[in-house]
C-alpha cells in the first residue's frame, strides 16, 4: 500500500499574454502576509499530489489561516475547536476562488477570506487591504530597563515548553469542501496522489482501483465513510 506523491513540471509558451502572476507571499510562500501575526513557513516531508509540501500560515486579526501553493486556503476561528470554517480554492489561469463555508463565519471573516484569495490570485495587497484602515494600527518600541540576575525556575521552563507545542496544520478532510460521501472518497484519492477517475459521486472501476491501491484488496467492500475515515488518517499521518 503506498500514497503515491507526484510532481508534474509543466511548461507553457504564453503569445501576446502576460504572464501569471506570483501570489502575494511569493512564489515559495516565504513572505509574511501584509498584517498577519505569528506568521510560519511550513513545510511536510512526505508531501501529497495536491499538496505540496510548503504552507504559510498565521494569525490575520481574530483570525487563523493557511494558504498553499495549490490555491487552497482555509481561514477559520481557532486552530483547534473551531466553529466554523471557510475553505476555498482559487484558479489564477481564469482568476476566480470558489468558497466554501463550514458552519457561520461573519462578514468580516468572509471579506477577510475574499482578500486572501486575491492573494493567491496574485494580487498586491496591503495591510490596510486585509485588515481594513480602522485595524491598521503603527507599531511602538517600548524600552524596558535592565534587569540583570534573571532566575528561570524548571517550572516557568516547562510551562513555556507547553505553551510553544507545536499545533499540526489541518490535513485531509480539513482542506475538503463538503460533500456526498463517495466523492469525499475520490477527493482524498485524488489528493493522496491515487487517480480515481473523473470526481463525479460514482463508484465506478477506477474509484475501486484507486481504494485497493491506497487501502488495500479488502477495503473496496467497506462502507465509504468508513473508507474515508481510514485514508483521512492516513493523509494525515504522512503530512504529520
């Protein structure tokens, strides 16, 4: 049983066109989001088709996000417990994201997630542009006196190490928008790197194919949600 990663290079001659532009955190993902905060460059060592192996995420106001080279994003209340979510995947060849919501996200979380779509579009943006000009506030340096003979005490150490734990970023189904269970099964075969056939509800050979490869000879006889469960672990297992 193996989840099969690949890497196509495409190449494309553009005539009397301009070329596509990088999203606003560059090509490699690298740069900050204009506003965001705790912001991190990530990366999976066993990457999957769909999604390559590096990610930013951060904190956008109120707010948590991910953005992929893919297109994919995903902006949600908390990285753990969330109520609601919006997913959305956007297309720079025809300039258009298509949003998903989970749950009920606000105004304010659905213009946010607008905007980080123009990102990944290509658009540049501003700070004032995400967070808006009333939450745009000019940083001030504090200057703190001198303090010699800090003592740390193997408390505050273990306290610290607790709080900076490391948060897994949301694999699988997470980056899923909703669905009927079967083609819920064939999007994860798909961004596993196992080809389902065309993504169209149907249980047809190549779907089967597709399970046997990713969960073996058995699981084609599995209910689908039970199918789904067991391929959304083990994405996740590769990326974690």
């Amino acid at each position: 049983m193996k989840l099969i990663a690949t890497i196509a290079a495409v190449s494309c001659t553009v005539i009397a066109t301009s070329t596509l532009a990088a999203p606003c955190v560059l090509s490699t993902f690298d740069k900050p989001l204009p506003g965001a905060t705790n912001v991190e460059w990530r990366h999976a060592d066993v990457p999957s088709a769909r999604a390559p192996g590096v990610w930013q995420e951060g904190r956008i106001g109120d707010y948590v996000y991910w953005l992929y080279p893919t297109g994919d994003g995903i902006l949600a209340e908390s990285k753990r417990a969330s109520e609601w979510r919006i997913n959305f995947v956007c297309d720079s060849t025809i300039g258009e994201c298509a949003y998903s919501n989970i749950g009920n996200p606000s105004d304010t979380a659905q213009d946010i997630a607008a905007t980080l779509g123009r990102c990944l579009l290509g658009d540049t943006l501003t700070e004032e542009d995400i967070l808006g000009p009333e939450d745009v506030v000019t940083p001030t340096v504090e200057v703190l006196p001198l303090v010699e003979n800090i003592e740390t005490s193997e408390t505050t150490s273990d306290a610290q190490e607790e709080t900076f734990q490391e948060v897994p970023p949301p694999c699988g189904l997470a980056l899923l928008p909703d669905g009927p269970p079967i083609l819920t099964l064939q999007r994860l075969l798909d961004r596993a790197g196992i080809p389902p056939g065309p993504l169209d509800n149907i249980m047809g050979p190549l779907t089967r194919e597709a399970i046997r490869d990713a969960l073996g000879e058995d699981a084609v006889d599995w209910d689908v949600e039970v199918a789904v469960t067991v391929l959304d672990q083990q994405i996740c297992a590769t990326m974690n």
